[in-house]
C-alpha cells in the first residue's frame, strides 16, 4: 500500500525533521570541533601551504556557490530524507524511480540563474542517500538513464554550467540506502522500526561492506574521468568516532579513497566529511551546516564554507515553509565574507526540473543586489583588526584592492555615520551602488574618528554598502 502525506502528519513529520537536523548539526558539529581544536600532525600528501593556497585560490576568491539537491525525492515533495522518516523499503520507493520524467529541466536556465544571482561555482548532488543517481553509472541499473528521463543529468549539467563560466563540482553521498551490500547504521530506513541488535543482524545478513567500498571508488573514478575538469567534490558524510552504529573513515577506506580523488583531479577542492580530522590534509575546508550568521564568526581565521538552504528543507518540499527572508539571505553571504568563509546556498528543483518560483523569487532579489554591491563580497575577506564595523554594520575588506567595505543594517536617520578610530586612514567614501562621493570629516566628539555624510533617503537596498578607499 502507498504512504500517504496527510496534513495531521505534518507537525509530526516536521518535528521529526528538526531532531534530524539537531542530529546531523551535532554530528558535523564533533567533527568540526575535531579538525578546529585538535593539534594535526598526521598529513597524507605533501602539499605545501602555499601550493595549496594557490590551488584554492579561486574558491577563496569567489565566496558564493550554489547547492543544488535533486533525485527522485523531488516526486515526494517532502524532504530528500523521505525514505528515512517514513522507513521506505525499495519497493515502495520504486514508484519514484519509475515514473522520474523532469521534462522541463533545462540546466542552462539553472546556470543564467545562478549566474545572475552572483554564484560563482555550483556543486550538484551526484548521489544522495537513497542511493539513485544523476548520471550514467556502469556500476548500477539505479540511475536516470534507466528512468523515462532516458538521460545522463550530470552530464548536461556540468555542459551548462560550464557554458555560463560558472566551476563545477560534484556532491556525493558516502551513505547508500538502496545498496545491497551497503551495511545498517542508525539512519537507514529499515532500522527506524526496530533497534534492537537482532534486528541490525537480521538486515546485515549477506552484505558486505568490502563490496560497497569498491562500489564507492568505481562511482568516484567515472565521475571523476568522464566528465572533464571538476573543480569541487563534496563528499557526504561520516559519524562522529563515538557512534556506535555509525559509519567511520575505515568503512569507506578514506584514506586511499582521498588519495584516489587527488590521482584524478590534482586541483580538485575536496570538503572535510570523509572522517579524517586526524589528519592536516584529510579535507581542504570545514562544512558549517545551517548554523546562524553569529555561529560563523567562530570560524574566522580558518579555511571554511557554510552550507544552507533557502528553507528547511534541501530536497524539494512542497509544504514546507519556513523560506529565508531577503535579508536574512543577504546576512549569511556578507556575514560569510566578514569572516574569511564561503556560502553555499542550496536550490532544491522540483520533479519536473524547475526551480520553483520561491526559489526563482529569492535568486532574483540576490541578483539585484549582488550586482551593484558584488565588489564587497568577491575577492573579499574580514578587515584588519585596526578598524572597527560601526555601529548596525559588518565590515568585509579587499587586501589587493586596499578598500573597505561597510555593509550597513540600519541606516541611521541622521544621514551621519561615525567610523570609529578611521582618522587619517581613508583617502575617499563613496556608495558602492552608484559610486556615488560621500564627505567625511573629523568627528565632533572624538579626534581619532570620522562622521560621514550619507544621503537623507536610504538607497534603495536592504543593505547599502559603502566602499571606502584606504591610504
């Protein structure tokens, strides 16, 4: 019999949502907490610091990515971990695999999108954890050329992108739930029911874990042989060491698996959820999941990228509506600059391969800022410890470029903004929207600070942005 989503099961279908996410927080959380605080020895491959440098300048540069989370789950409209919280087997997730038919996705639509809105590389989900995937595997019958989409979607995805001059990068789930040798942790779909020890037994009867690793690598090698250059792999993820029931480095031969990766893709950029926070080279950047602007500064400093959503939801969730605000969006991409960090804002297409027009909304508000105040984000990081935000501001900075960036809040009423102890260190103030002059002069109550003129109306952005050009 089909489950159905019935409107009493939503409360409930949401709060099981938010423990998820409570888990999967705290679960990132220890292996951040791991990598940060951890003194790392151990490295796998010789790298220097400034050759890795070099080969992360563009992602460091570039600040702003786009996620993108698309699989059969799409066709449930309620959340990518659908087969986990309503404990699916295979046959009753098949309906989604058989009936899979996106015939309005046009991936160049989603590249001038995402362009538009000021993303500089993307990042698509390969393979999430119900194991389909979006590309043409010899390794498996469960991918979409086997579906009536009759297609190879990365493949058409990373032409498109590319066309648009966008990077490329691949997601891809280390958790399988439709393998079957994959063995049983405590989020597979079949041991939400029961989580005794018998059961866990039961369902690991014949599998074996030494054949899904080599699945793992084959999968690793064709997307990381047929389809060019690919700038960024996203690998996903691994418990904490304590978790019983969990998935560790050794159960996906990490390791070697890393190794493999780098043979490859020499310049690839890989995230750090392979388990190997032991080691100083285990991942090139730290993975901060939804997680709100004041948890960031934490991570200023290090080398990192948060990773959220428009809503609550990365898969496509029709009824789901807790979506970000125009400016709460803008907040986690200047928060993300002010700290040295990147964003990585996910768009979940629905079934027929469409962003849906919540989404198209929130990209187009993107757009119209990040094109007049883009030059405080790129190529930007957090300031000089010498200068102070103002008051209701966040401060981003371009080293190169000697210019300083004040993002402001709330605009003050006055039409006058003091720049704390900024005396003698700035040559010229301008609006970054219209590059329009703003005067400046020493400031009435103290001689180490600056007042600036700002025009009466606000400029007609959620957050204006003043660039000042320093000495």
């Amino acid at each position: 019999m089909c489950r159905m989503f019935r409107a009493e099961n939503i409360q409930t279908d949401c709060l099981k949502l938010n423990n998820m996410k409570k888990i999967r927080f705290l679960l990132t959380a220890s292996l951040l907490s791991a990598s940060i605080l951890h003194a790392q020895t151990k490295k796998i491959f010789s790298e220097s610091a400034t050759a890795k440098e070099q080969r992360m300048a563009w992602w460091t540069n570039d600040r702003f990515g786009m996620f993108i989370h698309w699989g059969i789950y799409s066709m449930a409209a309620r959340h990518e971990w659908v087969k986990h919280y309503e404990h699916m087997t295979n046959e009753e997730y098949q309906k989604y695999f058989d009936l899979f038919n996106p015939d309005q996705f046009e991936p160049s639509v989603w590249a001038k999108q995402a362009k538009a809105a000021g993303m500089k590389y993307a990042v698509l989900t390969t393979k999430h954890h119900d194991g389909f995937c979006l590309f043409d595997s010899k390794y498996t019958n469960y991918k979409a050329t086997n579906t009536p989409a009759h297609r190879d979607l990365v493949r058409e995805y990373v032409n498109a992108f590319r066309a648009q001059g966008l990077k490329v990068g691949f997601y891809y789930s280390l958790l399988d739930w439709h393998h079957p040798d994959y063995t049983m942790d405590d989020v597979h779909p079949l041991t939400q029911t029961d989580t005794s020890q018998a059961n866990y037994d039961r369902l690991n009867k014949g599998r074996d874990m030494r054949k899904y690793r080599q699945y793992l690598r084959d999968q690793i090698t064709e997307l990381l042989t047929n389809y060019g250059k690919i700038d960024v792999l996203w690998l996903d993820w691994t418990w904490g060491k304590d978790a019983r029931r969990g998935k560790h480095a050794e159960d996906w031969g990490a390791v070697e698996l890393l190794k493999l990766v780098r043979q490859l893709q020499p310049g690839i950029i890989v995230n750090n959820r392979l388990g190997l926070e032991d080691y100083a080279d285990g991942g090139d950047f730290v993975t901060p999941e939804q997680v709100s602007t004041a948890e960031l500064e934490k991570y200023k400093g290090k080398t990192w990228e948060t990773c959220q959503t428009f809503s609550g939801s990365w898969g496509y969730y029709r009824d789901e509506n807790t979506w970000k605000s125009h400016r709460q969006l803008l907040d986690l991409l200047i928060t993300s600059a002010a700290n040295g960090g990147n964003l990585i804002l996910n768009v979940g297409p629905t079934a027929r391969g469409e962003f849906d027009y919540r989404a198209k909304n929130a990209l187009d508000s993107l757009a119209y800022w990040i094109h007049a105040n883009g030059r405080a984000i790129y190529n930007c990081t957090y300031a000089p410890g010498e200068f102070k935000a103002p008051e209701n501001t966040k401060l981003t900075y371009n080293k190169s470029a000697k210019r300083l960036y004040v993002h402001v809040y709330d605009y003050p009423s006055s039409g006058e903004l003091v720049l704390p102890g900024y005396s003698g260190k700035i040559c010229y103030a301008q609006l970054l929207n219209d590059n329009s002059e703003l005067k400046f002069a020493p400031s009435r109550e103290s001689s180490s600070d600056l007042t600036l003129q700002l025009p009466k109306q606000q400029p007609k952005y959620t957050v204006p942005v003043i660039e000042l050009i320093l000495k």
